[in-house]
C-alpha cells in the first residue's frame, strides 16, 4: 500500500478528528455465508460516515485500476481547504472475469473508506478473531474400527505392549491433506478387493470441490535406456580378437 499526502495538513486533521468525534460503528447488516457471519457492507459503512464528514468539509474520492491480475483502488481524503490524504491498495484476483473484478473492487472500497476514516464496525472482527470462545477446544484423535481392531490384535499377541495415537495428518488413520488448502482428501488408491479403476488418476482427491488439489502416485525409478546392439551384415566375416588379420 502506498501513502501521499499534501504539504500541509493542519485544516484536514482537525476536520477529520471532529469528525470522527461523531462517527458511530457502522451496523453489521449482511451476512457471509461462507463463513457464516454477518458484516459491514459498503452501504452501512458510507451511512456510518456520510453526514460527519460533510458537516466538517470533508469528501472520499475512490478510483479503480487494474494492474496485470492485481486490481487497485486509490482512494482519496479531501478538506475543502485542498489538504488531501491519498492511499492505494490491491488485491490479486483468484479469476480473471467481471464478476471477481466487481468483487474485489467492493471489498477494497469498504475496507479503504473505513481505514482512511477510522471507522470500525460493531462487534469488531479482530475482536471476535482473537476471543478464546471462538477457539475450538482441543479433541484427542480417535482412530477407525479398523485400526482398533488391528491393535487390539497387536496388544493380544504381544501382552506386554502399549500403543499411542498420534494425529498425523488431516485425514483418517494419517490420509494427508490437500498441498492447496489444507482440507482432507478423498482416497482413490483402492484396495485388494478393488483395486482402482483408473491407473492413472490421481492417489487422493482433495473433498473441496472449488479446490483442484491432488496427490499422484510416486513414480519409479526411470527404465535405463538399452544400450544399441550393432549387428554387422550377414557377408561380412567376424573373427575373434585374436584371429583378426593383419
């Protein structure tokens, strides 16, 4: 993010800190349903801010750019007097259409007017982010039917051993997670009984299906290329190395 600002400053800070004086948090009134939360959306936060700013002679100006898959927005703090406060930001686009440009355009817009301004929104999400209450409490792993009996086989044929669970990876009995998102995987290695139908897919699918994260079998060592074998015409006479003629 870069930052610019006038010369002087001295007309615009004491107008933006009366302002802010009167700001109240802007209303969480969407809801995310990703991650089934609820916001300020770009609305509320320009109702939040709207009227103070006016009253003491101040205006948000905001431009859009594009910058290769990086899309930018310059948004702009001006006092009536020409002080002026100037900051860009950018995000990468995860797609490469109108839609995601709008997206990403809405979010850098909401997030730059309430940063310039100072504005913060009920029950603030870094707030909520670092409350202990939103951390799940810690759960043992808890291995499969078939690896409780394996053990339990294990521990009878040996009497005197004892047998720890570790989680090792994301999935069941240490299936790894996916290398993209680090969401468990579907396994399509296949078994004995039915082995897996297509040699060439991959070993594990991630279960995410907006995710393309795989896991291929490891390949073997490489075939060592044969050497050519130079067999020489049939009219032609080989003699041993110690019968050649000289």
């Amino acid at each position: 993010m870069s930052v610019f600002a006038s010369t002087t400053l001295g007309e615009l800070a004491k107008a933006l800190s009366a302002a802010q004086a009167e700001l109240t948090p802007a209303k969480k009134d969407a809801t995310n349903p990703h991650f089934r939360s609820r916001y300020a959306d770009l609305a509320s936060c320009w109702d939040a801010v709207r009227a103070p700013l006016a009253k003491h002679g101040l205006a948000i100006s905001q431009h859009a750019g594009l910058d290769g898959d990086v899309v930018t927005l310059t948004t702009l703090l001006i006092h009536s007097s020409g002080e002026y406060i100037q900051s860009t930001a950018g995000v990468r686009l995860a797609k490469h259409d109108a839609p995601s440009v709008g997206s990403a355009l809405t979010y850098l817009r909401r997030y730059s007017l309430s940063s310039v301004v100072g504005l913060s929104t009920e029950d603030d999400d870094g707030a909520a982010a670092m409350s202990s209450a939103h951390v799940p409490a810690y759960q043992e792993p808890k291995p499969s039917p078939a690896l409780e009996r394996a053990v339990a086989q294990v521990e009878k044929t040996f009497p005197n051993s004892t047998t720890n669970y570790v989680q090792t990876a994301s999935g069941q009995d240490g299936d790894p997670p996916c290398p993209k998102c680090g969401n468990k995987m579907w396994d399509n290695r296949g078994t004995p009984e039915k082995p897996k139908t297509n040699p060439k897919a991959p070993d594990f699918k991630c279960r995410d299906k907006s995710c393309d994260g795989v896991i291929w079998p490891p390949r073997g060592p490489r075939k060592q290329e044969k050497m050519p074998v130079h067999v020489p015409p049939a009219d032609v006479q080989v003699y041993p190395d110690e019968e050649i003629p000289y």
